[in-house]
C-alpha cells in the first residue's frame, strides 16, 4: 500500500520542464505545489492528468481518495486511496477510471512502516538520485450534489494510487508497494485515446518492478500525524 508520501516544490520547475518539452504546455501554466512532507489519505496530491477535451497536459491538484461521480458523499464508506492492480477493471469503483482517466502522482518518496505496534519504525522511499517519482493513478471528478450546476466549485478532482505486490527488495518491509513508472512510459500511461483495461494495467505493473526494485531506502526518525517538514525524510544514522 502507500498511506503517506513526500513531495516537495521542486516539483513545480520539474514538471514545467517535462511538460514544456512534450509541446503541449497550456498558455495558463503555473504550477504552484507547496513542499509537503507527510501527505495523507484525502489531502491534496499534485497530479499530471491528460485533458482530452483540450489537448493539453494539466497539473493539478486532487483530493487522495477517489471518489465516483455517483457518491453522495465526499467520504466514501471505504478506502479508496489505494486501488490494487490485480483484477481492478472487475471492480466498479475503479473500472471507469481505468478506461481513460488515467493520472501520474508525483512524488519525491513515499513511507512505510515495520515493527510492532507502538514502536514502528518509518522507512523512506526514493530514487537513488533524488529524481521525480511518478506514481500510475486513476481520477475522477466529483460533483457536490449540494451545489448548482454552474458553480464552479461544484466539481473536485480526486484521484487513488495504483498498487502491486511488493518487489523482493521492499518485501520486507511491506507486502503492496505503488506501481512507479519510468518516466517515458507516463504519457502512454495517461493517454485518454488509449482504452485501459487490464493489459494496460499489467504493462504498468511490469515496467514498474525494475523502478521499485532500485529505490533507495533509508531508515527516518519516528514523526506524528501533523509533523511536516524536510527533516521528515532525512536519514538517520543506523
């Protein structure tokens, strides 16, 4: 699984680039992601989506938890934060989403945790250089039943974090990790004329292992739920 991660403001002139040299930058383009050191489920994520409508590559910010367009509620009854690779077009809540709302998470790292209850402890994973992490993920917009039509904060994109067994290097730490895909594989990935299913799904999965299984991993100092900052990610002497 992934219930927490890191993703800093480098990621603004990052994906200003990558987008930039894709020729398909917006006119309006201003990225404008605050450091976050400890993303939780339901906070804002910085997502890369592909507008089919208009051609352009979009940034955006989404609420960690997908949440269909038929949801009365913003809070779903379930955890929709993670959406297991396996079998996922057989799920309703998630089958949509693959065919073509596909999004890249970005990240610098993400947690895990070992050890007994009480005492875990935090582990840090990131690319070895420091680089980008681009997370395979699905979207949705979710319109508030509660808001007129035209209003234009009726609708709130929320997205979910594909997740796969564990590679045998981060087994030990944890059984599921997030299907992180190299870099030139992201627009095949979010491409909305390309129809998902489970063949996409399992392309992800499989270009994902040689990414995962080179992940730096560094043992941090034990933070709480409202802690923040760099030193969240800092490694600690062993």
């Amino acid at each position: 699984m992934c219930g927490r991660f890191a993703m800093d403001d480098l990621v603004n002139r990052e994906i200003t680039e990558f987008v930039t040299q894709t020729g398909r930058r917006p006119e309006e383009w201003a990225p404008d992601w605050e450091s976050s050191f400890n993303i939780a489920p339901t906070e804002s994520i910085p997502v890369l989506i592909d507008s089919a409508k208009t051609g352009d590559l979009r940034f955006e910010r989404a609420h960690w938890s997908l949440v269909p367009p038929w949801s009365k509620t913003l809070k779903m009854k379930y955890p929709t934060f993670n959406a297991r690779a396996e079998g996922i077009t057989e799920k309703s809540t998630w089958r949509k989403p693959v065919q073509a709302h596909r999004a890249i998470i970005l990240a610098r790292g993400f947690y895990e945790w070992t050890g007994p209850r009480g005492s875990k402890t935090p582990w840090f994973m990131s690319n070895p250089d420091g680089s980008l992490m681009g997370f395979a993920g699905l979207y949705s917009w979710w319109p508030d039943p509660n808001k007129d039509a035209d209003d234009p904060d009726r609708w709130t994109l929320t997205a979910t974090i594909v997740t796969s067994d564990s590679v045998q290097t981060l087994a030990d730490i944890h059984d599921r990790n997030p299907v992180i895909l190299p870099e030139d594989m992201w627009l095949h990935w979010i491409d909305p004329t390309i129809s998902g299913d489970q063949a996409l799904v399992d392309e992800a999965v499989r270009a994902g292992v040689a990414q995962a299984e080179t992940l730096r991993i560094d043992q941090v100092a034990p933070f709480k739920v409202g802690d923040n900052g760099p030193q969240l990610v800092r490694p600690i002497d062993t």
